[in-house]
C-alpha cells in the first residue's frame, strides 16, 4: 500500500499538485515499513534456529501456518478447578514437604507414649531363670523402654516442638506456593480473555485508518486535502496492525503461561 501511494504521489508531483517534499515523506514510510520487515525476517531466523537445535537438526525452515489459523483451545475461557494446581512440580513437592512435615510431627508426639510389645523374638527362650534378668532378657527391653523417655524427656520435648516449628513451615510454605500458582493462572486467563476484546477494538480502528487513507488520498488526487492527512492516516493504520499482531502474540503468549501454570494441562 505505501509503494502504491508512493507512486501516486509521484505522478500528482509531476502534474504540479503535490511537491517533492511529499514524495520525500512517502518515500520514508516505504523505506520504514520495509526495515520493520528485515527486523521481522531476522527474528524469524532466530526461532527457527533455536526450534532446530531443541530439536537437534541443523538450522532450516520451519513450516507454519499464519497467525490468523492459530487456534487456542476453548476450554481457556471457562475457568479451571484448583485442584489442577496439583499438577505443578513446585506445589507437589510443597505438598509433600507438608505430608512429611505432619508425618514427623507424629512420629515425635509417640515419643510420649512409650508402649510395651513382645514380639516373636522378644519372649522368654529359656526355661533357665537366671537367665531372666540378664542384659538380653526381656525384663531388661521392659525396663529400658520405661526409662529411657523419661530420662529423655526434655529432648523429646524439644524435638516435638521443632516438629511443630517445621510443620508450621512448611504449612506456610504450601499456602504461599498455592497462592503464587493460583495467581499465575488467574494472569494468565486474564490477559487471555482481555486481548479479544481489544483486538476487536483494534480492528475496528484498524478499519477505520483504512478508510482514512483512501478518503484522504482521493481528495488529495482532486487537490482538496494536504498530503500530510494521508501521511498521518497511513502512520496510525500501520501502528493498529502492529498492535493487532502484538495483541495475538500475547495472547498465544497468555495462552502457553497458562498451560504451564497448570503444571503442563487442565484436562
């Protein structure tokens, strides 16, 4: 569109209605448009050389569709279940600190309760009653297993309250990452669901530059309109488009936070 108005503006300059100062001017938004588009190629090369090392080949094109066919799964706009959140790799290793915190805190309050079993290799296995009192004998395993919480008591107390002190931890610690998970997941869906509606909005401005470029270069072309309307309509049309393109992307870009948000799924 620009090298058509370029040459329009060259042959309204050579019937003496536009000057060389607005050829100029048409002649820069060519050469801009045209750098913005060397910037977009070299980006494009360097995501195809990273996508062929991930995939370990050497550098190549890539086939893609366009942008206008990417599709993102519906089931984006309706919301997920926290217990989705279980799939990610921080709250699972959270949740697990916090099992084995409470495991631990158990384990420790036991400890006050000292119990008196026979087992199998605990009974008497000899009708030899000096035997009975010796240090092997199972009224020994009774005695020791009375006393020793007792002359240990301040030790186990306070490996019971460090228990607690952990448990408390990593409680805290489980909530945070939930939270943090949680609000990863509700950015991501917002900015999601928030760029449909400014790329409508932004094409309809977009529609709306467009017809401004046509309306102000044929009045113009009858000598009605300074070229700088046309120049300045030209400007905001490309700048909506950039904005529709980056609207998309960060849209596609909501879309595969969400994704990992989710620990890698929602289904």
């Amino acid at each position: 569109m620009r090298k058509n108005n370029l040459e329009t503006t060259k042959a309204l300059k050579e019937a003496g209605t536009l000057t060389e100062v607005a050829v100029q001017q048409s002649e820069a938004l060519v050469f801009n448009a045209e750098s913005l588009l060397i910037n977009v190629d070299t980006q494009i090369a360097l995501l195809e050389n990273s996508m062929s090392l991930l995939m370990g080949v050497p550098s190549q094109k890539i086939d893609r569709t366009t942008l206008a066919q990417q599709k993102m799964p519906a089931e984006y706009k309706t919301g997920f279940s926290a217990n989705l959140l279980a799939n990610r790799a921080d709250v699972m290793q959270s949740e697990y600190n916090l099992m084995s915190a409470f495991e631990l805190t158990n384990v420790a309050k036991a400890q006050f309760y000292p119990s008196l079993r026979i087992g199998g290799s605990g009974g008497i296995q000899s009708a030899d009653i000096d035997k009975l009192f010796s240090a092997n004998s199972l009224f020994a395993t009774v005695i020791g297993s009375l006393t020793q919480p007792i002359l240990n008591q301040r030790q186990i107390r306070t490996n019971y309250e460090v228990s607690l002190a952990n448990k408390e931890k990593a409680y805290l610690n489980f909530r945070k990452t939930l939270l943090n998970a949680g609000k990863e997941v509700s950015d991501a869906l917002k900015i999601y669901d928030s760029q449909d509606a400014f790329i409508a909005l932004k094409k309809k401005e977009l529609h709306a530059y467009q017809n401004s470029v046509q309306y102000s270069q044929e009045l113009v072309n009858y000598g009605l309109a300074n070229y700088l309307e046309v120049l300045n309509a030209t400007v905001n049309s490309l700048n909506a488009e950039l904005n529709i393109s980056n609207a998309e992307y960060a849209k596609m870009q909501a879309g595969i936070e969400l994704y990992r948000a989710l620990g890698g799924g929602w289904r």
